[in-house]
C-alpha cells in the first residue's frame, strides 16, 4: 500500500498515541473515545500488514510504525503551513516545534538560542532532553523535527549542519584532588577516583579516562549517577567525586577556586550537530538560524 492511500485519520491517531503515550490521553486530544482510538490503530495495521505499535506505557513506534509516525508529522506540518498560506489556520493555535537536545546544551547555550527566534511567530517548543548521542534516534522514530546530535550522518529525510565542539573540562574540588589524585601520575589514580555521572547512557568520563591512560579500562566503578546538568555540576562541586563539566559551567567555579581543573591541557571536546527535517517549515528554518547563530557564539570551532 502506498503512503498516500494511508487514511490521514488513522495516521493521526497513531501520532497521537506516541506523542501523548497511551491510548487514553490520545482519546482525550483526538476528542473520541479509547475505543475508537484502538479500532483505528488496529484499522491501520491490518491495512499496512504490520504491527506499528508496542503496548507499553508509554507507547511507542515499532520500526515500522516509526516510518509511519514521520510520515503522519510531516503531513500535519504541511496541512498547517497550507492553511496557514490560505489564511485558514485552524483557531489561531500556535504551530508545535518538537526539538530533541541533550541536556548540557539545554542548560547553557541552547535556550538563550530559542528567544533569539521572532516573538511573533505563533510556535511552540516541545523539548526533548536526550544524550547527544541519541537525539538523532528521536528523529528516527518521528518523534521530533530537529535535534542537537553527535551525529554528522543524516537520518534519512533530514539535513545535517555542524554547530561546533562542546568543550568539556575534568573538574574536582581542590580537596578530592589533593585525596585521590595526589598519590601519583593522574593515569594510575584517575581510573581509582570516585566519578560523578550523568546517566548510564553516559560515556563521556569514560571515554576520558581511556584517551588518558591508552587502555581500554574506563572510569571508576565508585560512580554516582545525578542526570541533570545543574545537579551534575553541584555533584562535583559537593566533592562526590570528578566529572566533565561543560566550559561555561566549569569556568566560574575554577576562577572562585571552588573546582580545579585538574588537567588543563586535556579537554575533551564533542561534536555537534543540527540535523532537522527536509521538509520546507519557515518556523523551523529560523529556529535552525538561530540555534546555529548561538552555537557560533558558544561553542568551539573545529579545529
């Protein structure tokens, strides 16, 4: 069956059961009942011949119903822009920008990029926070228009723009430095200090500590895992062990002395990148204007 037999109702439905989670908040937004809801993704899978949905909670996209929720996202957008042009919008209610971003950027760059974006415009920001390493996965699946990513490979159906490297510096305070990494060369006591950790998806500090010793042992497995920015940062600011703070979050507390940075000629330093639908959106061209304006400013240039 071809995408375009694919009834704009059910598609609908199904967009509606991934962005809100389950088949009753998606009820409630579609303003029919649960019943309905179900009747029409089960209408589409026999239609498609495949299961788009997993029954978990939240629900999410099969593989192959990812294809289909991207394709739902964009026919909304391009109904709305065309309705928009014919001065039809519908009631006036703003246009709704997904965006996934991982959660450093989101702390110190990014949101300062956002109201760089015309007040005027009628959008609205959903923002995902995800690793930077798997933002381009939330565009995968259709859950999102654009991403602040570590990937330079396009998903399929986006464009990719380099933005800059994120400068990550090792930080501790002054007394875990002088208590675990005193005793000798950092290479032998950085693997034994206790780390601090976003998230079990993060690699970073792992990855340090590789690059640093040439082995394939990471980090400490003493590790206390806090996944907020700000609360990662008090984390190694409390002294509960070292971590890599993004440049704008490290530098204020290394000139008070608070924090040390404990090896000044080693920052590691990431890609990143905008990656964002093909589709031809003015809302989301000047959002991607924007973002790329502030990460010219905040980040480091490759090279």
């Amino acid at each position: 069956m071809a995408m375009t037999d694919l009834p704009f109702e059910q598609v609908r439905t199904l967009l509606a059961v991934v962005d809100e989670g389950t088949f009753d908040a998606a009820a409630k937004v579609l303003h029919v009942t649960p019943s309905a809801v179900s009747q029409r993704i089960k209408a589409l899978e026999q239609s498609t011949g495949r299961v788009l949905l997993m029954r978990t909670k939240p629900a999410r996209p099969t593989e192959s119903g990812q294809t289909v929720v991207r394709y739902a996202r964009q026919l909304a957008t391009l109904e709305r822009e065309v309705r928009a042009g014919l001065g039809a919008a519908e009631d006036g209610s703003p246009a709704r920008l997904p965006i996934a971003v991982n959660a450093d950027s989101l702390a110190t760059w990014f949101l300062p990029a956002l109201t760089r974006v015309p007040q005027h415009l009628p959008v609205c920001f959903e923002l995902h926070c995800e690793d930077e390493a798997y933002t381009a996965t939330l565009l995968r699946e259709g859950r999102v228009m654009a991403a602040v990513t570590s990937s330079a490979e396009p998903v399929a159906g986006c464009t990719a723009r380099p933005l800059g490297l994120a400068r990550y510096l090792p930080s501790a305070r002054p007394e875990f430095v002088e208590r675990h990494l005193s005793a000798g060369p950092l290479a032998e006591c950085l693997p034994e200090a206790p780390v601090v950790v976003f998230d079990r998806r993060d690699e970073l500090q792992d990855t340090f500590v590789r690059e640093l010793t040439g082995g394939a042992r990471g980090a400490s497995r003493v590790r206390h895992y806090v996944p907020t920015s700000e609360g990662f940062c008090d984390a190694v600011a409390a002294g509960l062990g070292w971590g890599l703070l993004p440049e704008q979050q490290a530098l204020p507390h290394h000139r008070s002395g608070a924090l040390v940075g404990f090896a000044p000629e080693r920052p590691l330093d990431v890609p990143l990148h905008w990656q964002q639908w093909k589709l031809d959106v003015p809302a989301l061209a000047l959002v991607a204007e924007a973002v790329a304006t502030a990460a010219a400013r905040a980040l480091h240039a490759p090279g």
